[in-house]
C-alpha cells in the first residue's frame, strides 16, 4: 500500500466547485509536481465540508489545518511553505480555527461544528466520493453484508421500525412502517425507489449527500430491496445536479464492478440493481405519485392516495419510495442497532437532521444537528449570527411548504411535531435566516409565486386558489390592499388545505398564514398604512432628500435616470414623485447620506 | 413531417434513433429520450416530437404533454449563452431580483426571452444549491456568485466579444 505523509482535501460539492476549488485542484497537482511531492502528499477531492460561506474549503492533515476562501494564487504559498517545510500558512486559516496563541483547533472544537453530530454526513468531506475503497474503508457495504448474511428480511425491517426513523422527506412518516407496507404487498416484482428530486428552494442537502457520499445511498436501497423482496431500484435525481449525477453513475458502476450490485449479491440468492432516472424540472415531482408518474414517463401528476405506492406504485407495482436523507441513516442503524439510534434525539423524532442554513447567517451552510436543538442554537451557536449586527426577524423552514418562525420561538426544540406546532414544518430540511430588511408579505408573495408556477394543474384548489391568493398578495405588496384582504386569504388558505390532491397544494397556504399568524402587523401596515417597513415593497416606497444634509452637489440629479430630481447648485434638492421609479440610484451615489428611503 | 427537415438534420436524426433503439425497450422511455434530444437538437421542434412518436408508436398528444409540462424542455430555441439567476429563497432574501432587474436592463429581454442574435437566454431559475455564493447567477457552467447589481455589465461582456 501507498504511504503518504500528508493529506490534502479539497471540497468538491457544489457550492466550492461554484467558487472555484477545481482551479485550486489543478493548481495543487502542478504545484506538487513542480516540488516532486506526489508521492509523498496525496490529493483528495471529497465531499461538502459544510461551511460552503468561506469555500472553497482545503484542509491539511495530519494538523487538521482548514484553510478557507483558497484561490489558485493561495496554492504555491501552501505548498511551499506548510507541505515543503512544514510552516502552516496561519492567515490563510478559517478564523474561528485558532487558538489565540495560533495552535490549530480540531474540527469538532470550531464554533461551526462544536454542536453538530454528523451522521447522515458522516463522510462527506472526509472520503473521495468517486472511490468506492474509500468508502468501504469507513465501513461501507458492511451493512449489506450483515444484512444478507446474518438477518432475515424480517429482522432488517424490524431493526428500522424499532429505530424509530422517520421519513426526511418532509412529512415524518415511520421509515419501518413504509418497508413493511412494501414487504407485504402482493405482487411479483417490487421496486425500490430513491427520491433524489430535491425542489425545496434553499435545500441542498440530499445533493451533498449524493455528491459527497453516493455509495451510502445505493448500499441502503439495496439493503431495502433485499427487506421488501425486490430485485430493481430507480434513483430519481434532478437533471439540475450535474455533479450528484456523475458521481452516481461512477458509483454505480464501481459497485457493478466490485459486485455489490447486480446478481447473487454476496454469494447469496439476493440480486439487485439500481437505475438513474433524471427529472426535468418539475417540482411537483417530489410528491411521490407525481414521481412515480415520471419514472414513468408521463407528465408528473399526482394522484389520490389510496392506493399508496406501497400497493400500487411505479409500472402499477409495490414500491419503497424514501428520501436520500433518509437513506444515508440506514447503514449505520444496522451496524450500530435501534437502541444507538433511538438514543439521540426527541421522544418521538429520532436521530439527527440536516439543515441547509442560509439566508441573512454568517456561517452559510450545511448543518446536521441532532433532532431537539434549537432555532437559537443553530442560528448563534452553529450559524454565527446575523451579519452586520442586524436584528433577526424570522427563520423559514420547509420551503414553500412550511412557515416562517419568529423570534418569540427561538428556543423551541426542533423535531417533526414541535415545528408543526407553532405552524411549520420540517420540510427536507431548508433552513432560511432573515433579518429586520426582509419584509414578510414580500416573502408569502415569494413562495405563493413559486407554488402557483408549479402547480401541475391538475385539482382546482391548488391551480386556481393559489393564483386568487396570489394576486391578492401581490395586490397587497403594491400598496392596492384592501380591508378584508387579511381575512380571505385566511379563508382560502384554510379552503385550499383541506381540499387540495396532494402535498404541494395542502401546505401551499402555510407560507402565508404563518406569516399571517406571528407578522399581522406588517400586512396591515402594508393594507392600511400603505406602508412597508422593511423597505422591500417598491410601489410601497418614497425617496426623499433631506434639505439639512443635502449640500445641492448635484451628483443624484446626474444618477437619476429619469430626471425626477431636480434643484439649483448648492441648495436642496427635490425629487418629483411622479417620475420616480424607485431605483435607488441617487441613493448610492449622494456623499451626504441626505437621501432616504421608507 | 417536413422532409427537408429531416434531410437537412440527417446525422442529428441518426443519432436520435441510436438513443430510441436504446432506451425503447425499457420501462418508461421517454424521458430519457426526451433529454437526449433535446441535447441534441438544442430544443424540441415538433418534428422531433413527430418522430419520437413514430419511432415510439404512441400518440404525438402524449409526448407533446410531457415536452411542455417540464421546464427544462423547451420547445423554443435557446441563446448560445443561458443566464439563469437563481431565485431560490436564500438567494431572493440576499436581493437576487435586483439582480435579474439589471440582467433584464443589460441585454434587453425579460426571463425566458432569447436576444434577436441568439447569444443570450435569460432565466430566473429555481435554486442552484449554491446557497453560500448567494446572490447567484448562471451562464452555461460558469458560476458566478456574492453579486451586487453593479457587477452584471463586466460579466455579460465577458460573453458578448466571444
């Protein structure tokens, strides 16, 4: 074997690769060779670290030296200095990874990952996802062997059920419960389903799983065509995830190679085999039927449930359908067993969950949190706060589906049931920060806008009522709001829960009436005032010059482009609010600060 | 179906039916085959569609539904370069919509329109998972991200001269 002295990981998930870490990758590789050091440093493009704020992301082992914001120019310095002679390159480091006498942290002592348990994570960031000897040197298909070798399809099911895993989809249903539905359904071939189509704007979690650890999902779904008896699974994966898709295809086929997937699995009588089957943009995909009708082929529409998947699913057959999230926990609860599981997290929400933390947060990122921290936990501890010292208003969970929570709630426990509570939910896992400049209404408009685009169309209270909605919003955010408005939207929401086909029509309203709920206030300040205090809600705007500062330069008349302003040189000017747009030109160019909005 | 347009696409129709004769026996091909012609077409006129329902034997109705239900199909023919501005939620809460206003204002179209040359597309896309970057924009691969408005002229330049 190979021996290296050194290790450097770069983070290849998606939000490193986006600022540049396969620059920094080719330049580490001339570098290193330029030194003669390749056979002496290994170069290792993992997985999401997290802490996508400060990518790309390099660390260094064995000191553990987690270098941020790296560019190419950065590369030559860290060779030279920290891999040729052994001097970390201190002001290259992560902040907060430090001590003040300059002694480098672990990882688990930085602030971001002090109160994170990592298991649905476990290995991205730490293995190269394109090698599967990686990811069976961390006790991969270890899970699968147990499985097959020393447990019935019986005793698998009954170790999930027994964990007390609950669907990371969204909506929490018993993880064991669905295999068992699958397992005893009748009929001659069974599919087993992966639900890779990550729609939720601002999650991102399932594609750090399939990019920085794709083999965790193909081993538990072969695990769970051996529990429910079925021989064919179908990754279904957005097409808008290029690098989730590629790293798959490569595991899959190494997994082909290896015979780990394919026939006699093991040796036994067990065969299985997964095949990708990419979305095209559809977020009504997600919802399961919806998903099973593009499995298929056909336009993704849902419909009624009974019969569930688990009787009736893709090509009319029995099927298993879960989440990646929920997938990437399964390996662990058969090596580790229920009670380890069931040992971390809430009474009835077990394990931990992943959060795609961004928004108005310092530490932008991906957090796995066990169920039962809370809000302020994440935000502060974890998060690092509100940039700019700005006052936290409210956070979002659940996408267009969920809820906005306010302060008042910053110490609930999260699990499933305590976010539905106070009017959220859990959602995959998005997590969005926003601070005193977002206005409220302007968000509900936001995501009444995305659910009206994607209605499938197919059930009138979901395309019609969400559209009345939204042009009630968007009648509100203009300043055209009207006494009653609150109230109906109340209504239709209420209307639209109950009687809507499928998931994405029942949990459309939530983004409103959550707001509704905890920020009244602003909508009738939006209503009755005409006013928005956040400053978002243009038509809702005034600019103005204050005479006392306004030296008369002249510059804002020069950036308007619209001639609004006018004025004589050296004395206050004016803007006629009849022509102005509301750009915010003259803002950014007045040296006196006599211009303000509100 | 018009015959020029077979004719003057030959190669492009050869290749289609390579990707029919490998998917068709599977379950549920079209989708599949949908995204490798439009790969290779660029888009889907419905002369493509034409032929994928022959070659399919199902009606024209069925792969015209799928075509226009999905967004990333497109029966239109799209710019050499794609700008798409991400309007996730972590993006739209950091101001991506001055972004696009100014995208707009540069080259001239509103999103889903095409320049007259064919250069751009614009798109407000859902969330590119590049949440830490935001605001965030896309042109083809290149990401570009932590934008204020006043960035988008040099960035589109970049691709105008190309």
């Amino acid at each position: 074997m190979e021996f290296f002295r050194s290790h450097v990981l770069i983070c290849g998930g998606t939000g490193c690769h986006s600022s540049g870490s396969a620059d920094v990758m080719e330049t580490f590789k001339t570098e290193l060779a330029k030194n003669n050091l390749e056979n002496e440093i290994k170069l290792v493009q993992t997985g999401c670290f997290g802490l996508c704020e400060v990518g790309p992301v390099v660390i260094v082992y064995p000191e553990g030296a987690f270098y941020s914001r790296i560019t190419s120019d950065d590369v030559p310095r860290i060779v030279s200095e920290h891999l040729l002679k052994g001097r970390i390159v201190t002001d290259l480091l992560y902040h907060d990874s430090i001590h003040e006498d300059e002694i480098i942290k672990s990882l688990n002592e930085v602030g971001f990952y002090k109160k994170q348990e990592r298991l649905a994570l476990r290995n991205c960031g730490v293995i190269d996802p394109e090698r599967i000897e990686e990811y069976i040197a961390f006790d991969g298909y270890k899970a699968l062997g147990k499985a097959l070798l020393e447990m019935t399809p019986e005793q698998t099911i009954d170790v999930i059920k027994a964990s007390g895993l609950r669907g990371r989809g969204g909506a929490g249903f018993p993880t064991g419960l669905k295999w068992e539905f699958t397992a005893k359904a009748q009929g001659d071939k069974k599919y087993v389903c992966c639900n890779a189509d990550e729609g939720d704007p601002g999650a991102f979690m399932d594609r750090s799983v399939l990019e920085g650890d794709p083999h965790s999902v193909l081993e538990a779904m072969t695990i769970a065509g051996y529990a429910v008896g079925s021989d064919q699974g179908y990754i279904y994966v957005r097409a808008e995830y290029p690098i989730a898709v590629n790293r798959l295809t490569i595991a899959i086929g190494q997994a082909r190679e290896s015979g780990l997937l394919g026939k006699n699995i093991f040796g036994t009588d067990f065969s299985f085999d997964i095949e990708l089957r990419l979305g095209a943009g559809a977020f009504v995909c997600g919802e399961e039927t919806a998903l099973i009708a593009s499995i298929e082929g056909k336009r993704g529409e849902p419909r009624p449930r009974p019969p569930f998947p688990a009787v009736k699913g893709v090509f009319g057959k029995p099927t298993l359908l879960n989440n990646v999230e929920t997938y990437a926990n399964i390996p662990q609860i058969i090596l580790n067993g229920p009670e380890w599981f069931r040992s971390i997290g809430t009474e009835k929400s077990k394990g931990t969950k992943v959060f795609a933390l961004g928004g108005k947060i310092n530490n932008t990122g991906l957090v796995e949190v066990p169920m039962g921290t809370t809000l302020r936990e994440i935000i502060y501890e974890i998060g690092g706060g509100i940039p700019k010292g700005k006052k936290f208003k409210a956070a979002q969970t659940g996408g267009p589906s969920g809820g906005c929570i306010p302060a008042d709630h910053l110490d609930t426990p999260i699990d499933y049931d305590s976010l539905a509570q106070i009017g959220s939910m859990m959602g995959s896992g998005g997590l969005i920060v926003m601070d005193q400049d977002n206005c409220m209404v302007d968000i509900a408009r936001f995501f009444l806008d995305f659910t009206v685009d994607e209605s499938c169309g197919k059930c009138p209270p979901c395309r019609i009522g969400t559209k009345r909605m939204l042009e009630i919003l968007d009648r509100i955010t203009k300043g055209q709001g009207e006494e009653g408005d609150i109230e109906k939207l109340e209504e239709l929401g209420k209307n639209i829960k109950s009687s809507a086909l499928c998931g994405l029509g029942q949990t459309a309203p939530n983004p409103v009436l959550s707001t509704i709920h905890y920020f009244r206030d602003e909508y009738e300040a939006h209503i009755r005032d005409k006013k928005c205090t956040a400053g978002v809600c243009q038509a809702l705007l005034q600019i103005t010059i204050l005479p006392e500062p306004c030296r008369g330069c002249g510059l804002c008349k020069k950036a308007c482009p619209v001639d609004a302003i006018s004025g004589e040189r050296k004395s206050p000017h004016t803007i006629d609010q009849s022509k102005c747009i509301k750009c915010g030109a003259c803002l950014e160019k007045c040296p006196f600060k006599a211009i303000v909005k509100g | 179906m018009s015959a020029s347009i077979l004719q003057e696409n030959k190669e492009k129709f050869a290749e289609l039916q390579n990707t029919i004769d490998e998917f068709k026996d599977q379950e549920g091909p079209l989708m599949p085959i949908l995204h490798k012609a439009q790969e290779i077409f660029g888009h889907l006129p419905i002369e493509v569609q034409e032929y994928i329902a022959k070659a399919l034997d199902i009606p024209i109705t069925d792969i015209y539904g799928v075509a226009t239900f999905y967004s990333q199909f497109t029966l239109q023919p799209k710019g050499k370069y794609s700008i798409g501005v991400c309007m996730g939620t972590a993006c739209y809460v950091k101001g991506s919509q001055a972004i696009l206003d100014e995208l707009i204002k540069e080259i001239g179209v509103q999103p889903g329109g095409t320049t007259e040359d064919f250069n751009f597309t614009l798109e407000a896309t859902r969330c590119l998972g590049a949440c830490g970057l935001a605001p965030v924009i896309m042109i083809n691969d290149d990401v570009y991200g932590r934008l204020v408005p006043s960035d988008i002229k040099e960035i589109v330049n970049k691709y105008r001269s190309k």
